[in-house]
C-alpha cells in the first residue's frame, strides 16, 4: 500500500482535514453593501465556507461579535452550532457551516463591531474575521431577576461543573411570576432523569416587548458521567435539553433560543 509521511494509505484516507484560505477555503465574506445594522432582538447569522477531506462527523462552528485590538479578539457575544462534515474519505468536498448569533443586552448600542469564526475542532484553520461590520443600534432590553433557587447539593459538593445561559421567546400572555416559579422543580427533575444534578438557577424575564417576553435563564450544574444522548443527537448541551423539555411540560410556547456553553470548577 501506498504510504504518506509514515503512515499507510488506509490510514491517510481516515484522517480528517480542514484548510483555511487560500489552500483550501475557510473564511467568511459579507454580502454588499457590506455593513449590517441589527437591533435587540434580532439574530446575526455568520455562514463560513471550507473543504473537508475524511470520515463525517460533526464539527463545532463558533462565532463572535465583538472588537479587534492589540490584545487579540474581544468578545461580547458569541454562539456555536453543530455541524456534520459530509463523508468524503479520499478527496476534499466543499462544505458550508452557519452559526446564528441572538442580539442581547449583551452588547451595547454602537457602530463598527467586529466579527469572527473557527472551527473549535480545528484550530489550525485559522479564524477569519470581518472587522467594522455590525452596527447595534436600540435600547437594550431590561432584565428582571425573578427566581433564583440554591438547590441543597450546591452545599455539598466540590468539584466540576458545566452550565451556562439559555435566552429565549415565549409569548406574552403566560403570567411571568407563573412560568418562573414552576420552572425550578421541573428543570431539577428533567436534570435527574439525565443523570446530572442542578446546583444553582436563576431566572431572569424582560417584558418589555408587546409580542413576545424575552427570558434569559442562568444555570450551574453537575453533569451526568456521559453527555451522549439526546442533547448530543439534537446538538444541543444536555442541561438544555432538560429546560425546553422543561417548558414544554409546562405548556410554554418557546418561539426562539440560543445557548451558551460554561465549564468550571464548582466550590
């Protein structure tokens, strides 16, 4: 058999690859007239291009906005997606990959923002980025603590943990103060079912908008021995399965949501 750099053409064709521009084509472009103006609410979606040679599997598109300095890339908000590379073991294939970013109160309102992509798998790609693209313009939405709960193993336990921030829609005709004091117990229960244990959650509301209540839902927890399963199959994190279903339960109608990943060490 044929060899590459020490290894055997069998194994040669089984290693995945991503390149970057110009080889290969990872980067990302902006339609004309080349600004895009968003407001609270809104989603930017930032779609990257490549080529891939190797077995599929999936990949994670992360993306940003924020501003370029000397020190590097500052990020204010961010978003990653899940992406399954198409089969294509002996010759590269091109491939398009999106990641929709929500506009939050994150962000301040002003011009020339900055954005950027990678591919976490593969960092050597590089992370192409478009500077003074995105203007934010608006008022940011005001958000409401309206429930935090210590669950009883928060006082216990010393060790890793995962978590994050869910943002979401609903509509507005659901009372608040309802949809947040029953959310506590049933995301602990859906949490259990996953074979994880929550550790803290707060529940913030802005109802502000006529159409829609916009929630932001914090959560730190202690994630089951295996992640696989239907968070995985969905390619969303295993705590945010267990809140949409959550919701569900409680006959929530979810028009939107966006994730945030967190990892640590809980003390």
């Amino acid at each position: 058999a044929m060899s590459h750099y020490g290894i055997s053409e069998e194994e040669y064709l089984a290693r995945p690859e991503c390149y970057p521009l110009p080889e290969r084509g990872f980067g990302l472009g902006v339609a004309p007239p080349g600004k895009l103006e968003l407001t609270y609410g809104d989603t930017l979606r930032i779609t990257t291009g490549f080529e891939y040679r190797g077995p599929a599997h999936d990949i994670t598109l992360y993306g940003s906005i924020g501003t370029k300095g000397w020190a590097g890339f500052d990020e204010i908000i961010s978003a990653e997606a899940k992406y399954k590379t198409p089969d294509s073991p002996a010759a590269f294939a091109p491939a398009t990959a999106s990641v929709d970013i929500p506009i939050t109160a994150d962000i301040a309102p002003k011009p020339n923002y900055d954005i950027y992509a990678k591919i976490k798998e593969y960092p050597g790609v590089g992370m192409p980025q478009v500077d003074d693209v995105i203007t934010i313009s608006g008022i940011p939405p005001t958000f409401e603590l309206l429930e935090e709960t210590i669950y009883p193993y928060a006082y216990v336990y010393n060790g890793p943990h995962d978590g994050g921030t869910i943002t979401f829609r609903s509509d507005p005709f659901t009372p608040a103060n309802w949809i947040a004091s029953r959310l506590a117990a049933r995301v602990e229960d859906e949490v259990k079912k996953a074979g994880g244990r929550m550790l803290e959650m707060r529940v913030y509301t802005d109802k502000s908008p006529l159409l829609w209540a916009d929630w932001r839902i914090e959560v730190i927890s202690v994630p089951p021995k295996t992640t696989a399963g239907l968070g995985m199959s969905l390619g969303i994190v295993w705590w945010a399965v267990a809140i949409l279903i959550a919701l569900v339960i409680i006959l929530i109608i979810v028009l939107t949501y966006a994730i945030k990943e967190i990892v640590g060490l809980f003390t």
